[in-house]
C-alpha cells in the first residue's frame, strides 16, 4: 500500500495549478446536469452512461469462466420448465425460492446503493413482511405458514394463509397455543440476512470510485466535498470528521461499528475507505457482519417485539419494572407517569400497524385511500430513486469527458 500510495500522492502533485483550478470549475458545472435545468444533455449523457456499462458488465459476463456454467445452467432450467414431468413440482418450488433470494437481496441493494439516494426497501417491504409474518403467527398459533411468495409485488393466495386450522381460544380470547419469539424470528431471518447482504453489497460503489479515484491521482470529488463539510463547524462536520478519525484508526473493527447500526452516514466510511487505499475484503467483510448478521437480525428483533402484543406487553412490563418509582419526569412533564406513557404510547403505534391489516366493512372507503396514499409515496420514492440514478449516470459520464480535458491542457 505504500508505493501506490506514493504513486498516487506523486500524480496528483504533477497536477499544475491551472489543472486544479479547471478541475474545480468543471465539477461545478456538472452539479447543473439534472434533468430540471438541462435536459436533453442530462438524458444523451445518462444513454451514453448506460448503454456503455450494460456492454462493458455484459462482455465481462461473458467473457467469466463461470458464463459456460450459467449458460448451461440455464438452458437446463427452460428444458425442464417447459416440459411436463414428475419434475415439474420441484422446478417450481426451486422457482419460487430463487425469485424470493433475488428479490429480497436486490431489494437490499438498492436500500443502500448509491451516495445517500437508495430506496428505503426496509420499510417499503421487509418491515411489512416481519409485520405480516407477526399477524400470522399470533393467528396460526404456529409458523406452519407461507411466506416466501411474498415477493415481487404479489401475493398468492396461500401468502400467509395457515396450513392447519388456528388453534382454540381460552376464556380470555387468547389462542390456547401461541408460537414462541424464537420461532417466528426463525421465520423471518432468511429475508432479513438476504437484505442485509445486499445492503452490504449496496455499499461497495462509493468504496471503488474512491479508490479508483486515488490509485489514478486523479481528484476525488466526492471525498473533497466530505473533507470540506467536516470542516465546517456544525454538528453534522464534527460528527463525519468523528467518523473518518475513528475509521483511520481502526480499521476494520471501524467499519463494522459504523455498519452495525442504522447509520444515516455510512456512505462517508465507504468513501474514506477507498480514499484510504483499506483493502477489499476488509471493507466488505466489515460491512457484511456489520449489517447482515448484527444490524437487520436486532432491527428484526425490535419489529417482531412491536408487532407482536403478547411480546409487546412483556416489554412494557420490563420498562415498567425497570423505571424508579421515585422519579417521574414524565409526570412532572405530562401529568402521566412514565410507564404509563410509555405502554399508551407503544400500545397506540401496534394499533395503527395492525388497523392497516384489519379493517372494518365499514371503514372500507378509508382503509382504499390510504391504501392509495401509500402506494403514491412508495410511486414517489421509487421516481426520486430512478431519477438519482439518471443524473449520477449522466454526471458520471461528463466527469470522464472533462477528465480527457484536464489531461489535453
């Protein structure tokens, strides 16, 4: 790491000043690349972008040892298909479990991929399908349900439908058998974990462009702009120039800290990682423990806690075990006691999820607008993240151009 570090330290000083200065200038002219201020060069430069990372991905595809294999594999797979057989049950099951992987693992990387403009995927589908899995169990009384065609933006009618009939109720209304936490986060980890990968591998773009960016001497724009807001006295400066100390000094241990919890800001430590010249497979495998197998199974365990209220009364119960009757800020706040507050509160937020599922005949009209006022919002995040790609695409592409121009000068 130290002669390409050299190397790179070396080109960026051959740079003569009236480069840096036309460096900066262009990059600033590529900030107005959007499709609001300058359209049809945003749109010839994002066909141009695209068009050439299809080819390139597809050449490299091909030209992979393990193409052959695929090709075969795939060729198998449509004979099969389409012919009828004794086999015909199991190629539709396998079917059915390879779209549930792609799904789920695509789904986790475009939550993260991209510098801060992915999908929100976690809340658009998996913390509705923890949800739908939590609603099923307390019904089924068992995890002995459908779950994994719960995919694609369908559902079959068997999605979540118990294949025994539910068990009886007690005095109290209460189902006489209930399935335990264990089994029902059992039942939801397979799609927990291939999200959480696919937002480890969603994270992987910002760490090469910033390597590739300092192994060629060239500048690094992304990381300029983020050494530029750390220097800058608000909360948010210090709390990023925090992070980029914190990741020089421990290295991978860094990375999985900062990945293992929602962390609004992980894009600066992929950044600063390639910037660092930190190896592949450390960046990656912090990142994959961190959020597959430490960050989405205590999300998981935090949601199916939420939407289950035989588990949410035990919560509230511990909380309320735990709160000192002799100090009672939200009394003095409120006029209600903290323990109090606290089950109303939790109590009400399990009501509103579960209203979304089990509505009255009456309150049809209700329960179809805000069905549609979600689907516009999940409409409008999925355009803001199609129309993120288009300009980084786009600016991409004209970043290359004025890169030739810089070296011509």
């Amino acid at each position: 790491n130290g002669g390409t570090t050299k190397k790179a330290a070396a080109a960026a000083a051959a740079l003569s000043a009236e480069q840096r200065a036309l460096e900066h200038e262009l990059a600033r002219r590529r900030r107005d690349i959007v499709l609001w201020k300058q359209p049809l060069t945003t749109l010839r430069l994002f066909g141009a972008a695209a068009s050439e990372t299809v080819a390139h991905y597809a050449l490299v595809a091909a030209q992979h040892p393990a193409a052959l294999y695929v090709a075969l594999f795939v060729v198998v797979y449509l004979v099969l298909d389409r012919v009828e057989g004794a086999h015909s049950a199991f190629v539709d099951h396998a079917e059915d479990w390879a779209l549930f992987a792609v799904w789920w693992f695509g789904a986790g990387v475009l939550s993260s991929v991209g510098l801060g403009t992915g999908m929100h995927t976690g809340l658009l589908w998996l913390f509705p399908h923890i949800f739908n899995v939590c609603v099923a169990a307390a019904l089924c009384g068992s995890i002995d349900f459908e779950t994994h065609t719960d995919v694609w933006f369908s559902q079959r009618d068997t999605t979540f439908e118990c294949r025994a009939p539910p068990p009886p109720l007690d005095a109290n209304g209460e189902p006489t058998v209930q399935a335990s936490f264990g089994a029902i986060f059992a039942k939801v980890f397979l799609p927990c974990f291939l999200w959480g990968a696919g937002t480890a591998l969603g994270e992987v773009p910002p760490y090469l462009l910033s390597r590739a960016a300092r192994l060629a001497g060239e500048a690094d724009e992304e990381f300029d702009e983020l050494m530029e807001e750390t220097s800058r006295a608000d909360v948010l400066g210090r709390m990023k120039k925090w992070m980029i100390e914190f990741l020089q000094r421990h290295g991978f241990w860094g990375v999985l800290l900062m990945s293992a919890w929602p962390n609004a800001f992980f894009d600066v430590v992929g950044l600063c990682a390639g910037h660092f010249l930190m190896p592949f497979h450390v960046f990656l495998g912090g990142t994959f423990i961190g959020k597959a197998l430490i960050k989405v199974n205590g999300q998981a365990l935090f949601f199916i806690t939420l939407f289950n209220e035989r588990f949410l009364l035990r919560l509230v119960d511990a909380i309320e075990w735990l709160m000192p009757a002799a100090y009672e800020p939200c009394e003095l706040a409120t006029g209600v006691p903290c323990h109090t507050l606290v089950h109303r509160k939790l109590t009400e937020l399990h009501q509103r999820f579960a209203r979304g599922e089990h509505v009255s005949a009456d309150s049809g009209s209700s329960w179809l607008s805000a069905k549609f006022a979600w689907q516009c919002v999940v409409t409008a995040l999925i355009g803001s993240f199609a129309l993120s790609c288009v300009h980084q695409f786009a600016q991409a592409r004209q970043a290359a151009i004025d890169r030739q121009r810089v070296r011509k000068q």
